[in-house]
C-alpha cells in the first residue's frame, strides 16, 4: 500500500511539474556569425517560432506578445506544426494577430510540419489562406529573395522530409547569389543537402525531447540527427550551422520534462556570395 502510494506521489508531481514546465518559455539570443563579422555590419535579426501544436500549448498570445515586444525584429520565421486538426484553426487567429503586431521589417515567412498535413486537403488549405490572410508568406519547396541595404538574402522554404514533401531541388530554383537561409520543419533534411549551399538553416520538430528524461529515447525513430545527439540548439554539419527549436507547444501530452517552451532570436550578419547549386 505504502510503495503504491509513493508511486502515486512520484507521478504526481512528476506531471504537476511537467505541466508548469509548458508555461515557463525561455527566449533564447542565439548569435550565428562570429563577433568579428558583427562588428562590420548591423547584424539581422530573426525571430524563429516553431511547433506551435495549438491543441497542446501553454502560452498564451498576451504572454507570447510580453515576450517580444521589446525585441526588434527583422523577419518572423515559423518552421511548421501550426495544428492538425480542423477545429484548431480558429485557435490559431490570436498568435497570428499578436505576430502581425511585430512588423518585422522584412516581412513573416513559414513552411509546414507534420502535424499540418495531416489535416484532409480542404483543411491544408483553409490553414495556408488563413496563415496567407496575416500577411505570412508560405513556402513549400519555394524561395523568396530579398534586398537589405544591398544585401541579397535568399529565404528557402523546403518542405516537411518526414512526410516526403521535401523537394530541395525545386525549393532552390532559381537561387543564385547572396546568403541563403533556409527554414524547415523537419531537420534530418540537412543530410541530404551537400550540393545545396545555406548560410543557416531554422528547424524544430523534435521538441528537445519534450520529455527529455532520463534521455530522449523515444526521440530514435525519428531520424539519423537523434543518433547524432542533435535534438536542439545550434549545431553544425560540415561547417554549416543549422539550429533545431525546442518548440513552443506540446504534442501527445500538455507536459515537458527536461525541455522548456522556446522562442528564439537569431542574429546573423549577411555576405553576399556566388555559390554554385550542382
């Protein structure tokens, strides 16, 4: 009786703890270039949300808007895992208000997870409309070039690998000079890129584990990086950076055990460079 109560206990506080963990976000300033680029030019800064899984999500729009409005933001980032279910949708209106309210100077970019397909095609496409209507620009396998005081930024959308949506080839056509950044949901693609060049890449998906404890074993079906112990952060392959967000919803259960709810601010200098697609 008293071992079962002790269990009992332990797994209370064990979810009582886990709960209060999806409402404690960290706001993570991640610097990408080396301080000696950084002191030549104004560096840009990118705010990366990702996996937000409406279903399952702690923090409120006032509490995300709290967070940021001090911050100013050059682009917004979303890399995918908005929802997957249809009633989710209208949930969605308020984060997309409070990040319109931003004004990113160079505008709101996102790619799809996957959660977001397995909504049926109709519901797809009411998400992409409603994710179009605040001014968010999607990608899928698609790029978008921008200018910044002469520099040349070029935004690769490539869609969900674990769901056989990524097409790189298409996502980098076209591309040609100037810094790449590339966003993702699903960061496993980065293996398959050694002929496509990127400066930076933004990803999510794993959710650091969400219940990363002891360790993130459930963690190994979901691609080669895990094995690699590259479940969150920064991290590099081959010299190229590439960061993985700990995610700022919960899917399956509403709790987190050695993970926390991210938002993340990147700051990258930007060199315009011919680099060759093979």
């Amino acid at each position: 009786m008293y071992i079962s109560l002790g269990i009992i206990t332990l797994l209370s506080y064990f979810c009582y703890k886990g709960y209060r963990n999806t409402k404690s976000v960290v706001v993570n300033q991640i610097q990408v270039t080396e301080d000696r680029q950084t002191k030549k030019t104004n560096p840009l800064s990118i705010l990366q949300i990702s996996d937000m899984h409406i279903e399952n999500i702690s923090i409120t729009p006032e509490h995300l808007q709290q967070q940021l409005t001090s911050h100013a933001i050059d682009i917004i980032a979303l890399t995918g895992d908005f929802l997957d279910r249809k009633r989710s949708i209208p949930k969605l209106i308020p984060y997309l208000k409070t990040l319109s309210e931003l004004n990113p100077k160079y505008g709101v970019y996102a790619v799809f997870g996957n959660h977001d397909y397995v909504l049926d095609e109709h519901n797809f496409v009411q998400l992409k409309k409603l994710l179009n209507q605040y001014g968010i620009k999607t990608l899928q396998n698609e790029n978008e070039r921008i200018d910044i005081e002469g520099q040349t930024i070029n935004i690769i959308g490539i869609d969900n690998f674990s769901t056989n949506h990524s097409n790189i080839k298409k996502a980098y056509e076209g591309v040609k000079e100037g810094c790449n950044l590339v966003l993702t949901h699903d960061p496993n693609v980065v293996l398959k890129m050694d002929a496509y060049p990127f400066d930076y890449l933004l990803s999510g998906h794993f959710h650091g584990g969400q219940i990363h404890w002891p360790k993130p074993y459930h963690l190994r079906k979901m691609g080669e990086l895990v094995k690699m112990n590259m479940v969150k952060g920064l991290h590099k392959l081959h010299g190229r950076p590439f960061y993985i967000s700990e995610g700022l919803g919960q899917t399956g259960v509403n709790l987190r055990v050695g993970s926390r709810p991210e938002i993340t601010i990147h700051h990258m200098c930007v060199d315009n460079q011919i680099k060759e697609v093979i």
